[in-house]
C-alpha cells in the first residue's frame, strides 16, 4: 500500500495509543519535532526511535526546525546555541571564503546534533533574498540580501547538513523575502514584477539540485492573483518545477498556517492538486490529520522516488562516534569567525 504523502506532528513527549494506530494505518511520509516533543536527548532519541519501529524504515524522514537563532526546537543548555543565518552574510562582507566554510562547519555541527537523536531532515536553509522593507518574519534569518551569496551560503549549509547526516530542506520556494506579513497570522501579497522577481528565483535556480524543498504562502500577483503559492498550479508547476527547475521534493509550508483559507484536510487536497508532493501539517491535531490520510490520494511513484531519492543522500553516512567530532567542528567554526572578526 502507498503512504499518505503527509509529514504529521505529535503532541507530546511519547506517542499516544492514538497516534500509534493512526500512524500505523495511515503509514505517512514523515514526522515533523517541535519543543513540545523534547525533553532530554534520551527520551528524545526513544521518540524518534518509536516512530522508526511503527514503520521498520531506518530512512524515515523525520523533520525538525533546526536554523539557529530565534529558529531552534532543540535549545540551549541541552544543545549548542547556533548562530542566525546574519552572522555568515555579516562574515562574507569581510572574506567570503571564510563565510562560506564557517557556514559549513556549522550546518554540520547542528547535523550532528540532530542524527544523534535520530532526526534525518532539517528545514534549513532560508534561500530567500533580504529585503530591507520586508516584515521582519524571515529578517536576521536570511542569508544576506544579494542572491549569488545566498545561494553560496545556502550549498555550503545543504553540503555541511549532508556530511552530518542530514537532508536539508532549501526553503521557501519561489521566495519569502517580500513578504510584507508574517505568513503564520494572514496571507502576504506581493507585487512585484515577474523581471523583478527574478531575483529572489535565482538562488533556488543555483541550487534547484536541493533534495528537498519548502513552499512559501505568499501570493503573487505576476504569477496568480487569485491563490496563494502552494496552492497554486502555476506557481508550483510554472515557476518552481518549470522556471525554477526544482525535481526535488517538495513539502508545503505549514497548513494549519493563517495565511491559508478552508479547513486544513481542503488546503492538503488542493497542495497536493497544484503540484506539492507532501503536506505538512504540524499541530498534531488528529481530526486534521485524519481528514488529511482521508482526502490525499496516495504517494504518486515520482513522489516516492523524489523521497527515496532524498533519503539516499545520506545513506552511508556514519553516526558521530562521540561528542568529540561536534567538539572540533565548532571549535574550527569559531576560529574563523575569531580571525575575521
């Protein structure tokens, strides 16, 4: 039997009944983690652990948010503090090298952090271009505000996730930076030209080979005035597999999301009609997901060889051997930020 093609929340610390028999049946795509999910690495490790066992696939995807700065489910004192995603824009003005490989060590370092516990995925990182009069939701999270370096930035954090063992999730297609609202209280609208857009395209274009990726709920308005970007056609299709040239695959945003209208199972449907190949649907409420598996059609053979093939990338990594190697990787991601200081 196809799995429902959905990454599903959980609502606490360890599985409820319900939700083990739920997740039986329903067989979904993945798990995304959030803060209410952690506790300890231990039970955190037990967690990831129980879902890999209801499903006997060691390559199940399991997400996180894991970007550094304000964007961190699994938090200090249990984990290093990771920087935001300014400080490497911040660094390339003064030797872009540098940056590029700080940004590495780093990606890698929070790699090892997640593969320690079992987490596969990490939704990270932010190829949306800065704009200096955007609502601060994406702000010091972005790689800087010039695409090139975006997209620089961006391969050295998809390679150092990869070298951890971790899929990373190039977000958010075809570009946030505009956005004038925060996307989780109501839907933006942005205006701009399709030639003025091109800029926040070009850096997913660089890296349109990404495993993975991540829509945005914005709507706009050179493409489709009428329905925001995930559920969009002509978003999806035209521009994010056509123009953008991404055959990874590609997740909604979260649908419990303001920015979205119908009930979350309608906007799942119609995600799926418009071209994404997972819904992601974070609150762990069960009628939603239940109406979710209910009326998504079954995971489509390209979205299950876009899923295997993303899951492969990472499949002869080898987990750390101590917390030496997550030691030595932040001390040389340091050393550099210190030199250029």
């Amino acid at each position: 039997m196809a799995m429902t093609p959905a990454v599903f929340g959980l609502t606490g610390l360890s599985l409820t009944a319900d939700e083990k028999a739920f997740f039986r049946d329903s067989d979904p795509a993945g798990y995304i983690i959030f803060g209410r999910n952690i506790e300890s690495k231990a039970q955190l490790r037990a967690l990831t652990d129980e879902l890999r066992a209801i499903h006997g696939r060691d390559d199940l995807a399991i997400l996180i948010d894991q970007e550094g700065g304000r964007v961190a489910r699994m938090q200090a004192p249990l984990w290093p503090k990771f920087p935001a995603g300014e400080l490497f824009d911040k660094l390339y003005d003064i030797a872009s090298a540098t940056a590029i490989e700080a940004a590495r060590l780093n990606a890698q370092a929070i790699a090892v952090t997640l593969r320690e516990v079992g987490i596969t995925v990490d939704c990270h990182p932010l190829l949306d271009v800065r704009q200096p009069d955007a609502n601060n939701v994406i702000g010091d999270r972005a790689l800087g505000s010039e695409p090139m370096r975006v997209a620089a930035l961006g391969r050295a954090i998809l390679d150092g996730l990869q070298r951890g063992g971790v899929v990373g999730v190039v977000k958010h297609l075809p570009g946030h930076g505009r956005t004038s609202v925060d996307t989780h209280k109501s839907l933006p609208t942005v205006t701009a030209s399709d030639e003025e857009l091109q800029l926040d395209l070009a850096p997913f274009q660089t890296l349109n080979k990404a495993p993975m990726g991540m829509t945005g709920h914005l709507l706009f308005t050179a493409w489709d005035a009428e329905t925001p970007s995930t559920l969009s056609t002509t978003v999806v299709q035209d521009i994010i597999r056509d123009r953008i040239g991404f055959d990874g695959l590609l997740f909604t945003d979260d649908l419990d999301m303001e920015a979205l209208s119908g009930t979350v199972p309608e906007r799942a449907e119609r995600a799926q009609m418009a071209g994404c190949d997972i819904a992601l649907n974070c609150w762990a409420k069960m009628d939603d997901m239940i109406g979710i598996a209910d009326r998504l059609a079954p995971m489509s053979e390209k979205t299950q060889e876009r899923l295997n093939r993303a899951m492969a990338t990472i499949a002869d990594t080898k987990d750390a051997e101590s917390a030496d190697e997550l030691d030595m990787l932040l001390a040389r991601r340091d050393e550099l930020i210190a030199a250029t200081a």
